[in-house]
C-alpha cells in the first residue's frame, strides 16, 4: 500500500520560515518533482491548520494542493476530515470517495471506516474495518481491531468483539480501550472474575499514566472492585467519582446503588 499519506494525528509540524514562504505565492514550477513537493508541502500545511482547529486555513492550502493535482487523495482526505468537522457532510462523502478512488492507502480506508462509524454507519464501517484488515503491514492494526471490536459490539456480534479487542491487545498491550470493552463484555456475562481480570489490566495503564480514568471507566471498576471485595480499589474509584465526577450520569447510578448497597 501506498505511504503518501500522512496521519492527521502524526503531522510533523513545519517551520516558521517554511510556512511563511509557502503562504505567498509560490513561483511556477519547472518540473513534476517540483509540483509534487509543491503539492505535499500544501497538504502538509493544510494538516497542520487542522490540528490547530483553523479550518479556514485548512481549507485553502488543501485546494491550493488540488490546483497543482486534482487527484491529490492526501488533499482529499484533508478535505474530508475538515468538512466533516464542520458538519458539511454531503462535501465529506464527496472527497472520502475521491480519496479512496484515487488511492489505495490503508490509512484513507482507516480514516474513512472511523468516518462512517462517528456518522452512525455501523455495517458500512464494519466493512471498512474488515479490508483494511486484510493489510499485515498497516502501522495502526492494532488500533483498527479495536475499531473493528467496539462496531462488533454495536452490531451485537459479540463474540467477534471479544477476538479483535484481544488482537488489539496482542499487538499493542497499551490499548486501554481495549481491556474496558472486554471486561464491560464479562462484566454484562456476570463473570466477574474474568471482568475484573481485564480490568486490572486497564489499571494498570492509568497507573503507569499510560490512560486515564472517565466517569464510565470508574463506575464500571467500582461495581467490579465489589463484586470482588477488593475494598482498596473500590475507595479509591469512589473517592475519584465522588470528587471529579459528581455531575456524571454515572455519579447518579453510583448513588443509588450505594443506596441499594447501605440498606441490604
């Protein structure tokens, strides 16, 4: 698979010097090599606008790259990620397809399959997740087997979610969100030692400050840490509910099974 594309989330930042000189006009060109550095200097800089949240800016340097290559899948797929974060869904779709048409990157259909998911699509990311899959040497595998996992879940494929949430973790230990969506998985099948194991797991993350918790991640070890009479854990997730998330939707369950808890 093609590599010209670079990550969103992994965009080396330019220099002052080189974003100033690039935010003027740029002289003609003499070659094909000169427009295709032109060209990924325009989304290089486009990506970085986009992590900076000015999509205006995004937006023009990322059509300044379509000028010099109308079939540009990095532009594209910049454009893509900026209409969607604009909610111009219609446009989105537009430049994702062309994106996918004019390139066979694994990361545009990684991209693209997170895009679905986030619209609601499940099917349709499912699908996506499974072909980019089928790429061994695709750098987030392990990241997309996570995805992979929770659509499982959503699509009440269950046993499919628990194989790629521990694919996940077989390649990268530190998927955090993995180890919760397993023991979420035991922890709804009233295993919960097998629950708790998983949970450890995810502990031990936050504890090497490799994650952290959420309302959600506390409430679930707090059920779990008393299912098990661990009475350590459980104080400490109360303690870290009670004080950060009092406002929570999960603070209110929490007190009303205290409640229950008390009066048994």
């Amino acid at each position: 698979m093609r590599s010209g594309v670079r990550l969103f989330g992994l965009v080396v930042l330019l220099t002052t010097v080189l974003t100033g000189c690039i935010t003027t006009t740029i002289s003609p060109y003499d070659d094909k090599k000169d427009l295709e550095k032109a060209e990924q200097t325009y989304i290089q800089i486009g990506y970085d606008y986009f992590q900076k949240g000015n999509m205006l800016e995004a937006k023009k340097a990322l059509t300044r790259a379509l000028d010099l290559n109308s079939r540009s899948s990095g532009a594209h797929l910049g454009l893509a990620r900026v209409f969607e974060r604009e909610l111009e869904y219609d446009l989105a779709d537009d430049h994702f397809g062309k994106a996918l048409r004019y390139s066979d990157d694994t990361e545009i259909m990684f991209q693209y399959g997170v895009y679905l998911y986030n619209r609601g699509e499940y099917k349709d990311s499912y699908r996506q997740f499974r072909d980019v899959l089928k790429d061994t040497l695709y750098v987030r595998r392990a990241q997309a087997f996570e995805y992979q996992a929770v659509v499982s879940a959503r699509l009440a494929k269950t046993e499919e979610a628990i194989e790629y949430y521990q694919r996940a973790i077989a390649l990268n230990k530190m998927m955090s969100n993995s180890y919760l969506g397993l023991a979420r998985i035991y922890h709804n099948r009233d295993d919960y030692r097998l629950a708790y194991n998983y949970y450890t797991g995810f502990l031990d993350l936050v504890r090497s400050q490799l994650s952290r918790h959420n309302a959600a991640s506390l409430w679930l070890g707090i059920q779990l840490a008393s299912e098990l009479g661990d009475a350590n854990v459980l104080s400490s997730l109360e303690l870290q509910l009670r004080n950060r998330f009092s406002d929570s939707n999960e603070y209110q369950l929490y007190q009303a099974w205290k409640a229950e808890q008390d009066a048994a």
